[in-house]
C-alpha cells in the first residue's frame, strides 16, 4: 500500500471529508443519529479547516482528526480529539496511529501541553490503540448513553506533549 500523505486540512477538502464522516459513521463510535439528508456542512462555526489533520492516498483523503480548542483561557493549553475517521480501505495500514501522532504534534505546534479525548466503552479497538499511543483513562461515567438498547460508558482518556 503507499504511503498516506499527512497534511492540515484545507476548505478545498470539506465535501470529501462529510463524504468520509458520513460511510464511516457508527454507533461504536458515534452517539449521534446516523446523517440524514439534507447533510450539514462539515465545517461550522465551531470547526473549520485550522481544527483538521487529514490523510491523503492516491490524492483522496482516506481519514482525519479533529482537534477542538477550549473556550476558556484556562485550559488554552489542552486540546481534544473530537473525531478521527479513517476509510474502510485504509483500515488496518497504522493510519489511525499516523492520524493521532500527527494530531500530537499539530497541538504541540499550537502550545498546547495536553491531549484528551473521550471514547464509548465498547470501542475496544480505539482505547486499545489510545493506551498504546499513550493516552490513560482519566474517568468513566459508567453508562453514560444508550446505544442500540445498551448502555454504554463514556471513558475520558488523555496524556501529556
């Protein structure tokens, strides 16, 4: 397979990255409803471009990561991890763990001196590969949603940069 190319994200690349948040969307991961048309736009208010590290192969972004600033002066230096997505045929290849170390360092880039993010207790696959990037659960709030009849738990995860 080549190798992805890892870059910050562009408004250029705002379809294709609703396109990949909306096939890859899951309850494993997801606790909102499933996209229905008419789609909202990926970018909003809230996030643009600046909060994006996207994945290219072959010219086609095949996954990003979110990093969400904090309103509050306070905790300027924490990011979050508030999405990471990465396409069916790029699974498997380490580019959810090329995706986070990069968001790892989009962050340092930015001053920042923390990494959190939050993981639904069934995602076995993520918190395995959080803990192996470094990342330590930092609370749980047991049964938090309930997701196709079942309640899950909201394990907040974080590590030092």
């Amino acid at each position: 397979m080549p190798v992805p190319h890892i870059r910050r994200a562009t408004p250029d690349d705002e379809d294709a990255l609703g396109r990949l948040d909306r096939v890859t969307w899951s309850t494993l991961h997801s606790v909102q409803p499933r996209p229905q048309p008419p789609y909202e736009p990926f970018y909003n208010e809230r996030f643009g471009p600046r909060d994006h590290v996207v994945a290219e192969l072959d010219g086609a972004v095949v996954g990003y990561v979110r990093l969400a600033r904090s309103p509050l002066a306070c905790s300027a230096h924490v990011r979050q991890i508030q999405g990471l997505a990465v396409a069916e045929e790029a699974r498997g290849t380490g580019l959810a763990r090329a995706l986070l170390r990069a968001a790892g360092e989009e962050a340092r880039r930015q001053g920042a001196r923390r990494l959190t993010l939050r993981v639904l207790g069934h995602n076995t696959p993520a918190r395995k590969l959080y803990e192996a990037e470094g990342f330590a659960v930092e609370g749980v709030l047991p049964g938090e949603f309930l997701l196709d009849g079942e309640y899950v738990d909201d394990v907040l995860m974080g590590r030092a940069l």
